[in-house]
C-alpha cells in the first residue's frame, strides 16, 4: 500500500503541538527562521503551521520577540455579570487594556435601540482590546448613552469600565446577551495575533444599572481557542 506523506506545515504543527504539550505558558517557541533551517521548508509554510497553532489558541506572537505558548483558555460562567477584569482576577490572571479608540457620535439603529434612546442619540463610544497576562484575548467595543460621557475621565487602560461607570452613579446590575460566531477580519486578526479568519466568539449583551435603565450595549470578540463559555443547563418538565 503507498504511504502518503503529509504536507509539511502538518508535520511542523504535529512537532510543535508536542513542544506545547510539555512546555509551560510564557515559554518561547522557535522561531519561523528556526523551523525553515530545521524542516527545510519556506518561511510561507512555516508561518502556516505556526497561525494554525495560534488559531487554536495553543500559542500566541508578539511583535519583535517572538512566539510563545499561550495560556490554558480562560473559562466564564456564562449566568454570572462580571467585568472581564473581575473575572481574569478570578482566575489568577493581569487583566489589560489597550484603548484603540474612544469619543462621542451619533448612535446606530442597533445601538439607540438597545440603550432606549431617540432615533439619531449620541453615545459613547470605546473600542478596546483586552489582555490577560499581556495576551491579547478580544476586541470589545463598548456603547454608552451620552450622559456616561464621565467615564472617558478614567484611564480605561487600567481601570474597569464597571468600576468608572460606579463612579459615576451608575452600577451594572444585570444583563442580557446572545451569543454568536464570525470569522477575524484584517484589523482583528492584527490586533489579536491570530490569523486572517480564525473563529472568533461573539457576546453581545445590553447590561441594565440599578434603576433598570440600559447603561452598557457592549459586543465582545473573543478568540475562540482562549476563551471559553460554561454553560450549566436544567431539563424542564415537558
């Protein structure tokens, strides 16, 4: 019988996934010039196998030092309201920040909708992306009506958005959400180290304050190898 022989960005995979495998997180992988020079192969096949890695959330790169494993996936209570900085604290892990952009416009149709305000209302608007231990974990984009505009006062880089909007008089009490998938666009893919289309995780939810008014419509990317629901389900009489 002929044996066939696999391509060799799955021979690199299957190698480095034993590396992961005994390694610890934060530790440094190979480089792509280090496994063009061990397999003999081009830095475009290279590349392949390690972004199919880094898609699985198994290993992540940052910019100009080079290709590390990546953390276990960070697990959430899908039935809890936390603060992503609330819930990495839980487990251990250095919630982060980094701001990719911030101001006040005009909201959507979807986003007055969801905050209860007239046709045309201004929001806030604040697009960040989340860390944990430095690595980067998703893109959130957060609305809120104008009159929170106090928030942007804060250093939202170090400090919970739940905690600036506290501050302001208006605490998150409860929430409502969906979940659903998408692919990683260019400017996503960039922004958390995975490859163009990696399967992204994407929360929407609209969080209420403590007089039931709408405070929070946030839509939250997650990379879908790091980051995982739990999901506790009760069967119902039928």
């Amino acid at each position: 019988m002929k044996t066939t022989t696999p391509p060799a960005y799955v021979i690199i995979e299957t190698e480095l996934r034993k590396m992961i495998a005994k390694a610890q997180p934060g530790d440094p992988l190979p480089s792509d010039a280090e496994l063009c020079r061990r397999f003999g192969v081009s830095r475009m096949t290279a590349r392949q196998a390690v972004q199919r890695l880094a898609a699985d959330g198994l290993l992540y790169r940052v910019s100009g030092r080079g290709t590390f494993v990546a953390q276990t996936p960070v697990h959430r209570r899908i039935n809890t309201l936390l603060s992503f900085t609330e819930e990495m604290r839980r487990r251990g892990l250095k919630a982060g920040s980094r701001m990719l952009q911030s101001g006040v416009r005009a909201g959507t149709d979807q986003e007055v909708v969801a905050l209860q305000l007239p046709v045309g209302g201004l929001v806030v608007a604040i697009q960040r992306l989340r860390l944990a231990d430095g690595v980067p974990m998703a893109v959130e984009n957060v609305r809120l009506p104008a009159v929170c505009a106090g928030v942007l006062e804060a250093n939202l880089e170090e400090t919970s958005l739940f905690v600036a909007l506290e501050a302001i008089g208006r605490t998150p009490t409860r929430a409502y959400g969906t979940l659903t998938a998408a692919a990683a666009d260019v400017q996503e893919a960039q922004w958390l180290n995975v490859p163009t289309g990696a399967p992204l995780l994407i929360e929407q939810r609209t969080i209420h304050d403590q007089a039931d008014a709408p405070v929070e419509f946030t839509e939250s990317r997650y990379v879908g190898g790091r980051y995982l629901f739990d999901i506790e389900l009760l069967r119902q009489p039928g």
